[in-house]
C-alpha cells in the first residue's frame, strides 16, 4: 500500500462513521457482530479487556478507535487507530484491548483471510512483492492507506445490501490481498503463502504439530515433515513464531485445558491428562505462568465473564 496514514484523515472519519452505524443498528452494545458477508466481524468494547489467549487464524485486524496490543512468544506488537495486524499462518498468541471507555469505546474490524486465494492474487500480478532471503514474524502491523480503507467502506456498504454480498464480498476481498501485497510487508506475505518455501515447510510441520499436540513430538520428527535440518527447522521455526516447538506445543496444550474447563466443565486434573500432561501439579504451574491465575480461578473467572 503506498500513502500517507490516515488516523486524522476524512476517510478515516467516514470508515468510523459507517461503523457506528453499523453499531447503531445493533443497539451500540458492547459485542463481536458478524457482518453479512463471511469472516467478516465488527468488534465494539467500552472497557479495557483482560489478555485473550487464543490460537489466531490467518486474519487483517484493524483499528478504528481505541488501541490493542498482542503478545506472541517473547514478542509484542501494539496498533492503534488507522493501523492493522496482519496474522498470515495460524499462531497462538495474546491479545488485548487496552484503549477503551464509555466515552471513547474501542470500534475494530476482523477480516478473515484465505491464503489460497491470496497466493492466486500474486500469480496475476505484474510485478508480484518480493520475498525476503531471511525467515521472519508471521504477525506484522502496518498502517491503513486510501485504498484499503476505501475497501473497508464498501464492505460496510455491503452490510446494508445482504443479498449483493455473495456477489460483491469476493472481488473486494481479492483488491484487500491486492493492497496488502503492495504494502511494505507484501514480500513477507508472499513467502507465507508461496508454495515449498521455509515458511510453508514450517507451516505443514505446525499442522502435524497441532494434529498431534497431545502426543510428545520430537523436534527429528517435525524437522523431516519440513524437511530440513533439525537445526535449520529451529533457526526457521522461532524466526516465524518467536517460539521453539516446544513452546508452541505447550500454548496449545494450555489453551485447549482452559477450554474444557470453561466449555465442558472438565476438572483440572482430568483436562491436564485429556491434553497431554502426565503431572496435574506440572499442568498447574504452567497454567499459572501463562494465564495468570490457578487452572480452577482461571476457569471459574473466564465463565462469569462469559456469563
């Protein structure tokens, strides 16, 4: 994308005009609405939020008012208005509002994005980014210009017109990857999705990971399934995730724990072994570091919140 940001821009107040509209047709509460058009989600808060642990999906995060920050292994990236995430692989990782109040409410757009057809907009494009030698993050922020934002407006457009979405929805999403692709992270975006690289030999090392995160993976193991180095596969792999194997395992681990606790009511003991973990205190001392609070608090505290 080229051009200068656009935080105090009139597009910028016409993007956050259309959505409070939006907003406005959902009674301005407080929430994460589902636009017509798919993977596509309007994120509205009017207090800071506790740190989210989740595993993001490839994904355009953009602030319209407020501020988010999100942690992932031993890094932190922090955006504000007029600026995006980009997520492009799967990645467990922390997020958090942290500018938000009554009278200042956090308004965010979440777009969800297809790598596939990210890697067709690349293959029609003339002079298609570069990708860099070196491997990199897979989560970068960088700030909204015109043309996505006029993208964004015509997507709340689409809001006001369901049955045009299935037929316009795709060709703006194609210009969104298009825009991407053009901006200062295009090369990094074209290494995530360009087929047999680095990066998409870590990613299919990251699915036999995910698929088998209750069972002890070797490092020998996933490093063949990428076919590479154990060494190299370690250099690669932290580059993108800034996290060792084992840590992106036991972030896995950890999060699915939490989730039967708080969704099917498991007991500590019991969601400790469902994922892997053969000591209940071992499971408790690395919940405890990652969230915060004992497996039982967390569980009994994330549940009223839900509630």
């Amino acid at each position: 994308m080229a051009g200068a940001p656009l935080a105090s821009s009139p597009l910028a107040s016409a993007l956050l005009s259309a959505a409070t509209v939006y907003l406005d047709n959902h009674d301005g509460q407080e929430g994460y609405f589902s636009m017509p058009m798919g993977g596509v989600h309007v994120l509205h808060c009017f207090r800071r939020v506790m740190a989210n642990h989740r595993v993001y999906k490839p994904s355009l995060c953009i602030v319209l008012r407020g501020a988010k920050q999100i942690v992932f292994g031993g890094d932190m990236l922090a955006y504000g208005p007029m600026q995006c995430l980009i997520v492009s692989m799967d990645m467990p990782a922390c997020g958090q509002i942290v500018e938000a109040s009554p009278d200042e409410s956090f308004v965010g757009i979440t777009i969800d994005l297809d790598p596939a057809v990210m890697h067709e907009v690349i293959e029609q494009m003339d002079a298609p980014p570069v990708a860099p030698a070196d491997a990199g993050p897979a989560l970068f922020v960088e700030s909204v210009d015109a043309p996505l934002a006029e993208c964004l407006l015509r997507l709340f457009r689409l809001a006001d017109q369901p049955q045009a979405a299935p037929v316009l929805h795709p060709s703006i999403m194609r210009e969104i990857y298009y825009w991407l692709l053009s901006g200062p992270h295009g090369g990094e975006l074209r290494r995530q999705v360009q087929p047999d690289t680095h990066n998409d030999r870590i990613v299919k090392a990251i699915s036999l990971l995910r698929a088998n995160y209750t069972q002890r993976v070797r490092v020998e193991q996933l490093a063949d399934v990428a076919r590479m180095s154990p060494s190299s596969f370690h250099q690669h792999f932290k580059a993108m995730t800034s996290m060792t194997p084992l840590q992106f395992q036991k972030q896995l681990r950890l999060l699915e724990a939490r989730r039967l606790m708080v969704a099917e009511a498991a007991g500590v003991a019991d969601a400790a072994y469902q994922v892997g973990y053969e000591s209940a205190s071992q499971f408790s001392r690395e919940y405890s570091r990652m969230f915060g609070a004992s497996p039982k608090r967390s569980a009994m505290e994330l549940r009223a919140t839900m509630a």
